[in-house]
C-alpha cells in the first residue's frame, strides 16, 4: 500500500449530486485504498459521510468534520481536529473549488467575484496557513492543491481563471518556502472532467441533456476525444502524496488529456 499509515485530510470530500464520482470523493476512496486514514472534510456534512461509508465498506478508516474553508476558525478546527484525533497529518489534499456566477469583466458581478476568490482562493491559503504549523513541526508533509487547465489556457470567464492561476502562485511559493522542512507541495491540474460539478450544472443551465454536454467536451479532448474522470484526478494525487513523488515539490501537474497543449 502507497499510503499506508498516513494521515490525510481531503478537503471537499463530499460532492454535488450526480451520475459520476467527483474528484475529492474519489481521492479520498483512493487515499484509503492504499493505506491512508482519512479525514473527510466538506461544508455538506451529509455528503461527507456518504463518501465515508464508501470507506468504511472498504474496509478502509475514514471519519468526517464539517468545515466552511472560507471562515478562519473553521480552518484552524480542520488542522487541530486531525492532531487531536490522529497526532499528526501526513497529506492535506485541497479539492474545493466552485465556476458557477463567472462571467466576462464587464458581465461579472462583484460579489460573484469576491465568492469565486473566497472559495478558490482564499480557502485553500487558510487550509495552507493552519496545516503547515503542524508539518513543519513533523518536518514532512505533503500538500495537493487542485488548479485547473483554465490557469493556463485561453478562458472566457474571469474569476475562476485568475482564482486557479493564484493557486498555481501560491503553490510555487509554497513550495520553496517549505522545502527546508521536508514538505512538498504540488497542484494537480484538471481539464474537462466527467464529474458532477463539471455536467450537472451546465446541462441545467443550458436547459440540454447531460449526454450533449459529455459530447460537446469529449470533443474538446485531444486524446481519444474522450473527458477525463475523477479517477485520473485522483490517480495522479496518489501518485503525489505518495514516496514516489518524494523529490518532486513544486509541480503543477495537467491531467487533461493533452488539452492545455493548445495554450492560446
């Protein structure tokens, strides 16, 4: 087992209703799957444990703590809830992430911006700010921020590509500031993925059937005409938080079928 007696907390553990698995659920199964115990972190409760009873039937260990990752103490709780129910966290895998009220400049909203950069943003700093107390103390660590293609790529919208080309900042930063305490901290970059947040949304926005909007996107794909799953997301986490990656820090990593190759 990759993971075997870690600790990891998966923040955005739960996911929106839908016909597929999202990206932080299916991590959280595939941290437990390899060995890890894992904290289940989401603002839905409800949806939390639902991902934990996956585990659990497993036979996997997971547990699960309701967090709103935009308010400072809930953050402060994610980090001293682990310590106090495991004395230690090994992984901090940050998977929130929200597009929906993003617009061009002159349609966005400013309080459609502030809530994209709160969420985006902001709750991944405060998750970051509390975690890294506790390993910098262990001198080790892991950190999985989730980006986006859209940091790198051509994107109609505003917010949510200037939110996830912050995340890639601030991991890069990250990332130098804690080498010396034997943390490593890297991104994942996801590209058109078939997760519920991804299709559920834009078919009830669109009025369409979710199969026009899986046929629209797979299009978009350069290998195999065909979107990606939680599963690759998840796939490459392991891969991160894992001994194999053990001299890899600072990486944003595209799990996009080749689509940010086309940057422009």
């Amino acid at each position: 087992m990759r993971l075997k007696d870690k600790i990891a907390i998966v923040v955005g553990a739960g996911q929106t209703p839908g016909e597929t698995i999202g990206n932080g659920r299916a991590t959280a199964i595939c941290f437990a799957r390899e060995g890890a115990t894992v904290l289940l972190v989401d603002s839905r409760l409800e949806s939390a444990e639902e991902t934990a009873a996956m585990i659990k039937k497993e036979g996997g260990s997971a547990s699960t703590l309701r967090a709103d990752i935009t308010s400072q103490h809930d953050c402060r709780a994610i980090a001293a809830g682990c310590v106090n129910r495991y004395g230690r966290i090994d992984i901090l895998h940050n998977n929130v992430g929200i597009s929906e009220g993003d617009a061009s400049i002159t349609d966005l909203k400013e309080e459609n911006w502030q809530r994209l950069m709160d969420v985006n943003l902001k709750g991944m700093f405060l998750t970051c700010k509390h975690v890294l107390p506790v390993m910098r103390k262990q001198r080790s660590g892991v950190i999985i921020n989730i980006s986006s293609t859209a940091s790198i790529c051509t994107k109609r919208t505003l917010a949510y590509k200037i939110s996830k080309a912050g995340i890639n900042a601030m991991t890069h930063t990250l990332a130098i500031e804690n080498a010396e305490y034997g943390v490593r901290v890297n991104a994942i970059l996801p590209g058109l993925m078939d997760t519920p947040m991804a299709i559920e949304r834009r078919a009830r926005e669109r009025g369409v059937d979710r199969e026009i909007i899986r046929r629209e996107r797979d299009a978009q794909v350069p290998l195999k005409r065909r979107m990606g799953t939680a599963w690759d997301v998840a796939a490459a986490a392991v891969f991160l938080a894992s001994e194999e990656a053990q001299f890899i820090t600072g990486v944003l990593l595209p799990v996009d079928g080749g689509l940010s190759i086309r940057i422009g």
